[in-house]
C-alpha cells in the first residue's frame, strides 16, 4: 500500500500539478490507442508539452505588462478594469486558481471527463438525440478553464475531484447540446456540408437563425453591396489586436498620466518618451497574445488529433461540430467584416456607457469576441434576413458582449485578475447559469444540467421532419 502512496504522490506532485507534463501525456495515450507508431507518440507528447510551456510565457508576460496598468486604474481611480476574450479570460482564470492553490490540472481533467461525456451521449443519440461531437481543441481548453473556475468559485466545498466532475458535466453537456443547436442553420447555410459549430456562440447562432428571418429580407443580402479594402486588414490578429491595444491601452495610459507610470514601472526610462512608451506597451500586448496563442495552437493540435482519431473509431456517422470559421467560405466575403464593424460598433457604444453611468468596472475590447463572435452571427444573419439582421444581430451581440460581461466579471470575482471569456455564449447563457447555482447550489447546479438535457429532447418532438433530424440534416 505504502509503494501506491508514494506513486500516487509522485504522480501529483510531478504530473498533476504540471498541466504541462499532464497534457503531454494525454496526447500521447491517445496515439497509442490509435496505435500511431511509437516516435509520432513520443513527438505528440514532446510538441504539446512545449506548446503548454510557450502558453505560459505568453501568460507570464500579459500580466507583467497589464497587471500594472489595471492596478494604476484601481489605485488613481477605484476602478477596476478586464480585457473581455478568452485568451485573456483564460490567463485570468489560471491567475485565480493559482491565486488559491489548485492546480491548473483540474481544468484538464474536466476536459477529459466533458470529451468522454459528449462521446456517450452521441453513443447513445438514439435516446439524447445528440448527433454532435465536438472536436474544437483550443475552444474546449477555454470553456473547460473558465467553467472550473465558474464551479469551484461557487462551491468552495467542492475544490477537488467532486468539482472537476461536476465541471466535466457541466462542459460536456455544453458541447454535445449547444452543438447540436447549431445542425440545423449550418446544415441550411452550407448546403448540408455535414458539419455543426462548436465554438463560442453556439446558443447565438441558433437564436439569430430563429429570428434574423424576421428582422430582413434574405433578397436583401450583403452580395449587393462593397465593403472599403482597408478594412481587410482586420482579418489579420496581429493587426486587430495591436490596433485594439493600442487605441484602449493609449487612452488609459494617457489618463493615468506620465509621472504615474515611470513613477509604478522602472523600465519606463527617463530617454524614453510619453508617446513611444505608450506605443511599445500598448503591442507587448499583441507579442505576448501571440506567444500565448502560437503554444495553444501547438499542444490543442496534437489534442485534437488524438480525440478527433477516437470518436471517428468510436462513433462514425455522428457530425463534427468545429470551428466557426468553417462557415465564411459559404457566406459573401464582406458578412465577416459587416459583423465585425457593426459588433464593435455596439462595443464601442456600450464601454461608454459604462464610464458614462459610473460602472465599478471597465470593459476593454477583445479581438476573438469582437471578430469571431460577430462575424459568424453577421454569416448567418445575412443567410435568413440580408443585409438589416446582420447589421441588428451583430450590433445587439456586441452590446450584450460589453453589458453582461460587466456583470459577470463582477459576479464571479474576475475583476481582481483583469479578464473574462468575453464570447457571446459566455453571455447568454453562463452567467445566468452560475446565478442558479450560487443561489440554489446543488440544486441548481442539477436544474442546469436538465436543462441541458431537454433541449435536444424538445428539438426532436417539434423538428418538422424527424428522419431528417436522425440523419443530421435539420
């Protein structure tokens, strides 16, 4: 008994507590059981290891850059401050367990038990009547981080494996249901292309297929009309991001004043002028988004491959359900760029009225909500309604964004860490989710997941043509 112990403690000291080396291990189970050969299983584990390792030094470095700056906020101006979008979300989440002493293992535990959860119910489909498995790696490391973070915030008790249970349920439930929300208006779009979305705006996409019809005239589409070709280099992150920082982070700084800043940060030397240190701050911001992001990248494809490998062995016929972005080659050109301006458009309109009406929190503009969310609403708008839905959806998704997000991040204590997921799921539906459970606790935590359970139910028994809805197409 004693060896086991001491095994069992190495294993948590070593392995539990190095999401690194956790992870790494993972990947390479997962090729063995695909009985990759033993040097592809070996370099799985070495490319998602290190990518976990890059994603700390990106992390590392947005807080060493932006914890300042939102610490100068609280302390000139009792106002705290967070970055709405899930890299930065997702650095706050991992700040916060850290800050409590649970290891960042746990997050990737839940992910194991949500994947294994979706797998069953798709198993099954014949009595859930869930055909959706979702496949989209460094989307399911997002909403698993911050959905721990949901659950062991509002039940304390539960800091341990009943928790990342209850988390693996939670998320599980998540990508099989609001996946499987989203067959129907991919499958309309796309011409049954035989795919779902599983990514952040899920519930979003199916709402705005339910009424962007009546908002517009799909004759009315954004085929008809151009968009400036400036605008085209928002496509790219680096440029967004860097642009986004520094028009936020400039403002800020210019607010917080010279003295204060070279008086809070040694490195802000006295040959270096106001205006170069705003600039060179302002994209340190996008340098380390882009470092956290490349290590995401690396270890979620070697993710993905190993989970993606067993569910097509385990369960053939089912749809995947992947990234958003698989929609805009089926939409005009210019629907990602509608969306994206009229998103931050309604951002932008919303931030001011929070510093207007005196919010206790400041909401800055993240890329992936602002870009991804809006533009995959604006895809599907323009499907049902043309040109006026897209410009409405993506507008209101872009207030909701800003508004709720404000609510949230002081709802489940984020503000201390300068982050929250930001997606518009993110805002339809978990905050009011954990406003259940804080209030009913393991009651609501289990009225959360009926809910989830019955939506595909009532999906099946109002689905106008039900072979068609078995075989993926409605």
């Amino acid at each position: 008994m004693d060896i086991f112990l001491r095994i069992f403690e190495w294993f948590a000291n070593n392995i539990l507590q190095k999401p690194e080396f956790f992870i790494g291990i993972i990947v390479f189970v997962g090729y063995v059981l695909l009985k990759k050969p033993l040097h592809e299983c070996f370099a799985g584990f070495i490319k998602a290891t290190v990518g976990y390792m890059i994603l700390n030094v990106g992390a590392g470095g947005l807080v060493t850059t932006f914890r300042p700056i939102l610490a100068g906020l609280n302390d000139r101006f009792n106002l705290d401050a967070a970055v709405i979008d899930p890299y930065f979300g997702l650095n706050a989440v991992n700040a916060a367990l850290e800050n409590l002493g649970i290891s960042l293992s746990w997050t990737m535990i839940s992910l194991l038990i949500g994947f294994s959860l979706n797998i069953v119910l798709v198993l099954f489909r014949k009595i859930t009547k869930l055909r959706t498995l979702f496949i989209t790696g460094h989307i399911m490391v997002q909403q698993s981080t911050t959905v721990t973070w949901i659950i062991f915030f509002l039940f304390p008790q539960y800091r341990n494996l009943t928790g990342g249970i209850m988390v693996g349920i939670l998320v599980g439930l998540y990508w099989a249901v609001s996946s499987n929300l989203t067959v129907g208006p991919t499958q309309r779009l796309t011409g049954n292309a035989g795919f779902a979305i599983g990514h952040q705006q899920m519930f979003a996409v199916w709402l705005t297929d339910k009424v962007a019809g009546k908002l517009g005239d799909p004759e009315k589409n954004l085929d008809t009309i151009k968009m400036p070709k400036w605008l085209s280099i928002f496509h790219d992150n680096i440029v967004a991001t860097g642009t986004l920082m520094m028009l936020f982070f400039g403002v800020i700084m210019t607010i917080l004043g010279e003295d204060y800043l070279r008086e809070i940060n040694p490195a802000f030397t006295p040959t270096t002028s106001f205006l170069m240190y705003i600039i060179s701050q302002s994209l340190f911001f996008a340098v380390y988004l882009a470092i956290l992001m490349q290590g995401v990248r690396m270890f979620v494809a070697e993710l993905t491959n190993s989970f993606q490998g067993i569910s097509n062995r385990i369960l053939p016929g089912s749809l995947p359900a992947v990234d958003c972005a698989a929609t805009y080659n089926f939409a005009p050109p210019n629907a990602v760029l509608f969306g994206f301006i009229f998103g931050a458009l309604g951002q932008f309109i919303t931030i001011f009225a929070l510093i207007i009406f005196k919010s206790p929190v400041l909401i800055i503009t993240g890329f992936v909500p602002v870009f991804f969310d809006n533009a995959t609403i604006a895809v599907f708008a323009n499907k049902r309604g043309g040109i006026r839905a897209a410009m409405i959806c993506s507008f209101v998704s872009g207030v909701l964004q800003v508004s709720i997000s404000a609510f949230a991040v002081m709802f489940f204590g984020l503000y201390k860490y300068g982050g929250w997921h930001g997606n518009i799921d993110f805002e339809l539906f978990w905050p009011w989710a954990g406003v259940i459970m804080k209030y009913l606790g393991v009651i609501g935590f289990a009225l959360v997941c009926v809910f989830f359970l019955a939506i595909p139910q009532l999906q099946y028994r109002f689905s106008k043509n039900k072979s068609a809805y078995n075989e993926g197409l409605e």
